[in-house]
C-alpha cells in the first residue's frame, strides 16, 4: 500500500496511531445489529450448522474407534466448559480489576486429536472432504456405520489424493493428524513462527512438511499452488473456507448444551460475553457464528488480537477487510502468539461477522505471559501464549462505560454476567516448551 493512502487512512481512522504505535488498545464496533438483521450478510444459515452438526454425528464412531481418547465422549470432538473463580480473584488483585459475574475458560486447548480450536475447523474440513470423495465413487452411503473407514480398502482409497494446507502450526497439526489417519497424502506448508516441536510431531505420523523463513500469508500462498498443479490435491483454504467455518460453528449449540447441563441461563438480564483470540478469523468467527444462532442477541463476543498482528481488528475498523495488511502500516506481525501471527485477516469472515462482533483489542506478548503465569497459578492449567489473549477482553468490557451503556448494560445486569475467556490451544506443548512459556510469565 502507498504511503499516501496510509496517511489518508490515519487522517480518516485516529485508532490507526494506536495500532501503530503498537499500544493495547479496543474498539468496540459503533455498527453492530441484532442476529436478526446481521444474519443475511453471513451467508450461512442455521440450516448450515445443522448439517455440519450432522456430519459430525455421522463420523463419531470412526472418531471414537481412530482416536481412543474421545471414547469418553462417543466421538464427539469437544471440551469442558469450567469455572475459574480463583483466577477472577488473581485477576481482580493483579490489575485492581473488579469483575462483575461468574468468570469461566473453554478448554478448546484440551480438545481431543490436536490439542487446540483447529480439532474443530480443521479435522471437520478433512472429513467433509473424505465423505464427498467416498460418497462420490460409490464406497460409502450417509447411513453406513462409518467406522468401516477405518478398513484396509478405504485407506488405500484415500492414498490416491492429497491434501495441502498453509498454517502457523496448529492448523497444520490438526489436518496433518487426520488426514493422515485417514491415510490420505498431506502437505503442510509452515510459516517459519511455527513451533518445531509440532513440525516433529507431523513428520513422525508421515506428514510432508514443507518450512519457510516468511510468514502465514506466504506459506497459504505456496500451499495454494501446490493444489492448483494437481487435480486430485485438495488446498484447505484458511482464509476463505466456509466449511472450516460450519465446523467451528457446531461450538455453539455444544456450549447451550453445556449450560442446560450446568445450569447457566443466558437471557436479558444474564448475558454472556465470549473472548475470542483471532489469527486469521475462522475459528472465532465461526465460533461466534455458532453462539449467535444458539443464544441471539443475548450473547456478546469481542475478538484479541496480538499487538503486532492486529489484522482482523485493522479490516474491519477501516472496511478494507482483506484489501489492508498490518504490515502495509508498519506492523511486523512478529509476536510469541503463534497461532495468532496472521498479518491479514480473511475478508470472508470480516464481511460476513462485522455486524455481529462487539468489539476488537489488541494485546502485547508481556500481558500473554502475565495471563499465562497468573492462571497457571491460580488454577494450575497451563495453555500455549495465544489463549491467553481473551482475558484482555474481560478487561475492555470491565473498563468501558461508553459500549456497556450503549448496549444497555446496567450494573445491575452485569452483576448476573457469565464470561468465558476461550481458550484456544496448549495441551499438547511438550512439558520441556511450557517450562519455557512459564519462565517468561513475570507476575
Ligand atoms: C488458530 C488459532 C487461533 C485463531 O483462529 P483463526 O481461525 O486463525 O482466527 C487462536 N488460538 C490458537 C491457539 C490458534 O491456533
């Protein structure tokens, strides 16, 4: 981008200064709506869910019998939902916060398969895919016992195509763990952030990993022209996918669930916030996309961004969605959150959500660690750097009056609030790798 148009840009959008000089800061959206008059500009529907809510249902006993772990839960792919009243606590007395309600962590960093969000997005695309290529040749009905894709034959099946797709590590572990179950041929193509430990991890189950020295955008780049050479070579999309989306989205019918289960009643006088880390936007948007249809209007969701990788935060503030990089500001998109350092957002899901996120902050690598330090503290769980982000959302609401006021929440109501800090990734960090993100949380 030229520079006269990003000193048009910062005269036009003053938070630009903010992001720039790489200061935590939020926003919270003047334009959102209700569900109501959001939901024709997603593009997606209930019914969408649905759907993919079926196909997981389908695959279930081909999870529970490949992936003994999710035994417990017959195959379905999801994680708790727990109190952490002493990390309120920690919180309260760390930063003079004072938190109204009933604070709460989604341990997606505990899913089953791959340890992270992308157990959602990522394995659902693999499996959408698999399913349409069975189905297709004739192997495979909807109402077959789908564990017979376990046989011998499938396998050998699956082996005649391939799968490529470009991540900063977790993406790349969850698709490079089921397809190659599935025993499909996958390549994943790393940029250089991406962990080592996780590239290991993918090349002791047989997955091709291919690394850079450049960042998300230009590994996304190279996986996408792997499949444009080659027919039979599926490219999973990051920044576009709808099915990735579909399958994050199943989270919020699952979290209803949970909450009849629990008890947790989310209405007009009890709403329910959600801080959501983002990378590139599929996984909190699907995510939103999903609570939105399960809890309406009573549910609001606030996205983190690292300091240095705000690119969701940056598109939507200004409407130029994709057509704008954090870099084309001067932003180095360098930061410890891995899963996180994304320098442009995806236009699919800025565009469709933009009416249903309340707001956008931005985190620095120090208060990551400090969050990491305090919950493992308080709570003993101890989580990659990039889930940590939500809690700084916690923080934005607690402090601005001007967004509480406008959406008509009093005192009153948020004494009866529910937060969930989503957290998104860490239960497969080597011990000897959390040892490290541990000794940098300085308290
Ligand atoms: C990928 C990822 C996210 C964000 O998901 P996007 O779809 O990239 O926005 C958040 N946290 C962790 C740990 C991740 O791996």
């Amino acid at each position: 981008m030229i520079n006269n148009k990003v000193e048009f840009l910062k005269k036009q959008f003053p938070f630009l200064e903010k992001l720039i000089a790489l200061t935590e800061t939020n926003w919270f959206n003047p334009n959102v709506t209700s569900v109501k008059e959001a939901l024709p500009y997603v593009g997606l529907t209930a019914e969408d869910v649905r759907d993919a809510s079926a196909r997981l249902e389908r695959f279930a006993p081909f999870i529970a019998n490949a992936f003994p772990e999710t035994q417990s839960s017959n195959g379905l792919i999801e994680s708790d939902v727990i109190d952490i009243a002493n990390m309120k606590q920690a919180l309260c007395a760390n930063q003079t916060l004072d938190i109204p309600g009933r604070l709460m962590l989604k341990k997606d960093s505990h899913l089953p398969i791959s340890g992270s969000i992308k157990a959602r997005g990522g394995i659902y695309e693999v499996l959408t895919h698999a399913e349409n290529l069975a189905i297709k040749s004739g192997l495979l009905n909807k109402t077959d016992d789908y564990q017979c894709l376990l046989n011998n034959s499938f396998k050998r099946f699956f082996s005649q195509y391939s799968i490529t797709v470009g991540s900063t590590g977790n993406l790349g572990l969850s698709i490079g763990i089921i397809s190659a179950k599935l025993g499909f041929s996958v390549t994943v193509h790393m940029s250089a952030d991406a962990r080592q430990w996780k590239k290991d991890r993918l090349r002791s189950l047989g997955v091709h990993v291919v690394e850079y020295n450049q960042d998300y955008g230009a590994a996304v780049c190279e996986a996408r022209k792997q499949a444009e050479n080659d027919a039979s070579c599926y490219f999973i999309d990051d920044e576009n996918s709808k099915t990735l989306f579909l399958g994050y989205s199943v989270a919020g019918e699952r979290l209803k669930k949970q909450f009849d289960h629990l008890g947790i009643i989310v209405d007009q006088e009890q709403p329910l916030f959600v801080y959501l880390p983002c990378g590139v936007g599929g996984g909190p948007g699907g995510v939103a996309f999903g609570l939105k249809l399960a809890f309406g209007d009573h549910v609001h969701c606030i996205f983190a961004e690292p300091t240095h990788s705000p690119c969701m935060f940056l598109g939507v503030h200004t409407g130029l969605h994709d057509a704008i990089s954090v870099q084309d500001i001067g932003i180095d998109n360098i930061t410890d959150a891995d899963g996180l350092a994304v320098g442009r957002a995806s236009g699919f899901v800025g565009r469709a959500m933009e009416r249903l996120i309340d707001g956008y902050c931005t985190i620095s690598d120090e208060s990551l660690y400090r969050y990491l330090g305090l919950l493992y503290k308080s709570e003993n769980i101890a989580l990659e750097p990039s889930a940590l982000a939500g809690m700084h959302g916690l923080k934005a609401v607690v402090e601005n009056s001007e967004y509480k006021t406008r959406m008509g929440l009093t005192e009153k109501v948020m004494e009866n609030a529910t937060h969930i800090v989503w957290a998104t990734g860490g239960a497969m960090v080597p011990p000897e790798e959390m040892e490290k993100y541990l000794s940098q949380a300085t308290i």
